[in-house]
C-alpha cells in the first residue's frame, strides 16, 4: 500500500524535524545498540529483517527495545549521516528521542520522530517514500 | 499546548542563569519530559551514567562539551562498564584510537564528577538507592534491578539524559517514577513448572528473556517463583539475570515477583483490577531457553560469565565448582567480568586465585561482548548469561550456549559441552 496523492495523517511530534525517505515497516521492535551496526545494517540475528538498511529511511515500528546505549548508537548514526531520515512509533521511546535530542544539539541535524495512534499506524504505507515533518512547539506531526 | 510546569529554579536552569552546561541539560531534561507529556519536573538522589562506553565520535563530543562548559553532577553518579579494562589492559585487542577516545570518554566522566566504578552492577558494589527513592539510571539491566529488586524509581533511561540528569537534578516525572506507572498490567503464572526446574540457575535467563517477549516494556507481575532477597544473594543474582534477559529481549523496566520483590507483597499490592492472566507452560520455558543457544553440537571454545558484572555471591558459587587443582582444558578460554569492587572483595576472600590457578581470566571495567576481548578464533562461547547470549552473536559474530555456573565449568574442563537436558523434557 502507498500513500495516495495528497493524504496525510497526524501524529503526536516527539522530536521536531523534517525528513523524507523510503519506507521501512519493521515486524518487530529493534535495539540500535546490539542490533544496528555503524553503517546503519540490522544486525541482530534474533531480528526478522536482518541484513536491511535503516539509512535514509522513515523508519517505522511500534517502539524500540533492548539496550539504554541505543541513545549513543543514534546520534552517532546521525553524525555520519546513516541514520534514518524519520521514525514513527506507536509508542513514545524515550531512549530513542534522547539520541535525537544531543544530535540535534551536537550537530544541528534534528531528525523527526513522532507517535501515532494504533489505528493512523495501520494505514501507513508499507513501501514507497514519504515525508515526516514534526514540530514541538504545536506537538504536531504530519506524514504526507 | 503541553501540559509541563517548571518551577521559577528551573526555568532559570533553563534559560542559561546558571551556565550553558546546565541550560544544555535541562534543554534534554525538558525535551524527554515534553515527549513523555510529563506535567513536571522531579528531583533525583542518585544517577548511574551509561555514556562511558564508547559508541563512537558524538558520544565523546558530547561529554567533552559538558566538561569544556564546566559541568558538575548534583548527586551520586556512579559509572557504567567501560570499553577498556583498566586493571588488565594486556586483555585489549583494541585498536590505538579507540582505546584513546575510549579513555578521553572516562577521563571526561570523571571531569564532571562521577565516581570511577565502571560497572553495569553498581548496585552490587555499593550503589544501593532506598526503596522509593527517585534516581535517573541508565543500563537497561541496572535500571530493571533497580526498579523491581530495590523499589527505587528510574524510568529507562540512556546515555546523555542520564549525566544530563545528574547535573540538573532532576528527570520527568512520569512514567516508572509514578505510581500508577509502576502497577503490572499482565499477570506470568509459573504454578505449573516443576520446583526442581525453577531451582535450575538457566531457568532465570529463560524466564527473562520469555518475559521480555511478552511483556515487550509494560509492567509484568510474576506468580509462582520461589525467592528471599534475604538468603545471601541467590534470589538477587537470580533476579539480576531474568531482569537483565527481559531488557534484551524486551525493554522490560520493571517486573514484580509476587511475595518476593519490596512492592509486591501481595497481587493485589500491584495490579489493579481485570487484568489478564497468563500461564507459562514447561515447554514455553524450553524454548525460550533454547532461544539463547545458536550453537549446535557439542563444540566449545570458550566460556564468558559475569553479564551483568560478577557479584560476590557468584564468585562465591563458581568457586566452590573448582576444587584444589582443577585446571579447564587448554583449547577453553574462561572469562569472568566483574566490577573492580566486587573483584576487590573477591581477592581478600582468595577467590581470585582459585580461578586463575584453573586457568581463568577476570576481566574488569569493561565486558567480553563489548569491546575486542575474545581471542579472533573463538567461535562458539557457553555462557551462564541471557543477555551475553541474547547480544554476543550480533556484536561478535559467534554463537552461544545457555548454560549454568556449574555446567559451563564442567564443560571448560571437559573442552565440550557438557549440559544436563533431563529436567527441561
């Protein structure tokens, strides 16, 4: 399924950004640390999508997992620009918008993260490109 | 518009009135707490800072700037393991420029007033928050020890927001640092697994790293589990394990065992009203063990234990496994991690001897699955830890064997596996 024309969906903005990329629907929760490696590959062997890049993609899963060092995997994912252009959750991690936080602090590179509702999840696209722009200040996210 | 309320202190914190390094932090503090939909601010007796394991360039920028701008932390912060063992440095097969960032990343640590503990067990080694206390840790096994074994109250935190948090004082308040965050929304019954298998050391890691499966990050209350976090540390230890397994697996920051762990005297004390109940079968906690071996066949090349850092009780345990003259078999690395604490204690009781006269290797500061330890040409490593054997294949690229203490130094002296399967059928 892809986003046709001009539908967009809202979400709840939980790290103010704008990023467009190609789709990637993760079937299970990821850690970064332990599961990413430093080029942005999946590297946990436990994980069904093992061996794909979350480099440039909006990233899309119903939340993170595993390790507290995910913050640092993060924002050094986002200095040697591997990271993924936006993620989406159903579920605020904490940990994750931290390693968003310092990036954004650190290198001016401020990528959005958001959380929607189970139901607006569901009608995501599972291929194709979209664009996630998420700011703070309204608490708003827009997925077009 | 969100809902957060600073207090005057605060606001002045975080408009740049008492430093940038300060304003920085609570730009963070207040950042996380804006994503949580916290409505305050709380502050905080205790911090365990996660950062001095080296990731890579941003993590080293980032402390070196809180210290270039003068950062203190406000309350006790003790330090995570490393990327380098300090103690044994001939152990390291790190390269010249990773053991100098990693070393500039502690030397920064210290900068801003932490204490040199360098372990993912500090609450094996002197770091014991009260029960009830607020405190922002980071280390996923730390933090889930910390919640349900203590009672103290830390949400999962991570790198940066925890020493952030120990300079301003303070973290969000919502989450696990609630009440209502802190009651169990799933029930685990283990009423029908034989006591003989709950008595079974690799039955912890198993249940953690099923519950992990199931409970993903909600609050979990565990029926049916025997346990006194008053016997010496066999409960503890058993509870470190499981807690640190379901944070692998999981991102398990709080589990109850019902009659044993401080909040949950009774069922009723941390569930509230309909909540569901599972049963947890034999065979669910067969193969959820089997989940943690990628190994097949009975081929060994080494056996790391001590993930979560060794206590003394372990130590305690392993040793009494190796009688006088016990030596592992030649083609077997052993390995131990533990805090330079722990291993301070251990060497006045003469641990340390009994198990380097075997053969074995204790490494500090630092873990065998995280920085270059292992020699290249191990392939397949035993361990007694769920959470080694959930991460070692992914960041060392080798495969593992759950098993117990005491089969991994049976198999270490027999150069193969050697694992009692009977009580698992």
């Amino acid at each position: 399924m892809t986003l046709s024309g001009n539908k967009i969906l809202t979400g709840r903005a939980l790290h103010p950004g704008v990023g467009t990329g190609e789709v990637l629907v993760l079937d299970q929760p990821i850690s970064f640390w332990g599961g990413v490696d430093h080029h942005g590959v999946i590297i946990d062997v436990h994980h069904p999508q093992c061996g794909q890049s979350v480099a440039g993609r909006v990233l899309i899963m119903h939340s993170g997992r595993g390790s507290s060092s995910a913050t640092a995997v993060l924002a050094e994912l986002i200095r040697a620009k591997k990271a993924p252009a936006a993620m989406l959750f159903t579920e605020c991690d904490t940990i994750l918008v931290i390693g968003a936080l310092v990036a954004a602090e650190l290198y001016a590179i401020s990528i959005p993260i958001a959380e929607l509702s189970p139901s607006d999840y569901s009608k995501l696209p599972t291929s194709g490109c979209v664009t996630v722009s998420a700011s703070t200040e309204t608490l708003i996210a827009t997925i077009s | 518009m969100h809902g957060l309320v600073l207090t005057d202190y605060e606001q002045e914190m975080l408009n740049g009135q008492h430093g940038e390094a300060v304003a920085m932090c609570m730009r963070l503090v207040v950042g996380v707490a804006r994503a949580n939909q916290a409505p305050r601010l709380v502050e905080i007796e205790s911090a365990h800072a996660d950062g001095c394991l080296y990731h890579g360039i941003a993590g080293l920028e980032y402390t070196e700037k809180l210290v270039e701008l003068g950062a203190k932390v406000k309350v006790r912060t003790t330090t995570n393991v490393s990327s380098l063992d300090l103690l044994h440095p001939s152990l390291m097969k790190a390269d010249a420029l990773f053991s100098a960032n990693s070393r500039r990343l502690m030397d920064a640590h210290l900068a801003i007033g932490c204490e040199a503990t360098w372990t993912c067990a500090p609450y094996q080694t002197g770091h014991r928050p009260a029960f009830g206390s607020q405190i922002a840790w980071a280390e996923s096994n730390a933090i889930v020890f910390a919640n349900s074994v203590l009672g103290a109250r830390t949400d999962r935190y991570g790198d940066f927001l925890d020493i952030a948090a120990a300079i301003v004082g303070r973290v969000p308040f919502s989450g696990l640092h609630t009440d209502a965050g802190r009651k169990a929304v799933l029930v685990l019954d283990f009423s029908d697994i034989s006591r003989e298998l709950l008595d079974e050391e690799s039955s912890w890691p198993s249940i953690g790293a099923l519950l992990g499966d199931i409970a993903g990050s909600k609050v979990v209350a565990l029926l049916g589990l025997p346990g006194n976090l008053s016997d010496g540390g066999l409960t503890e230890d058993r509870l470190k394990g499981l807690g640190a397994t379901a944070a692998s697996s999981g991102g398990v920051g709080l589990f109850h065992v019902v009659g044993v762990t401080p909040e949950a005297p009774t069922l009723a004390a941390v569930v509230g009203p309909n909540v569901a109940t599972m049963k947890i079968s034999t065979a669910q906690l067969r193969a959820s063990r089997d989940r943690l071996t990628t190994a097949v066949g009975d081929g060994l090349d080494a056996v790391s234990l001590g993930t979560p850092h060794f206590s003394l009780a372990e130590f305690a345990a392993l040793t009494k496994e190796l009688e006088i003259g016990t030596k592992f078999a030649e083609s077997i690395d052993f390995y131990v991690s533990t805090s330079r604490g722990v291993l301070k204690r251990a060497e006045e009781l003469g641990y340390d001897k009994i198990l380097l006269n075997a053969g074995g290797r204790i490494v500090t500061d630092t873990c065998t699955y995280v920085t270059p330890i292992l020699n290249p040409n191990i392939k397949t490593v035993m361990t007694n830890s769920g959470k080694w054997a959930w991460y070692a294949p992914g960041n060392l690229g080798i495969d593992t064997i759950l098993g117990s203490v005491k089969e991994c130094v049976a198999s270490a002296i027999a150069g193969k596996l050697v694992r009692n399967d009977a009580l698992w059928q």
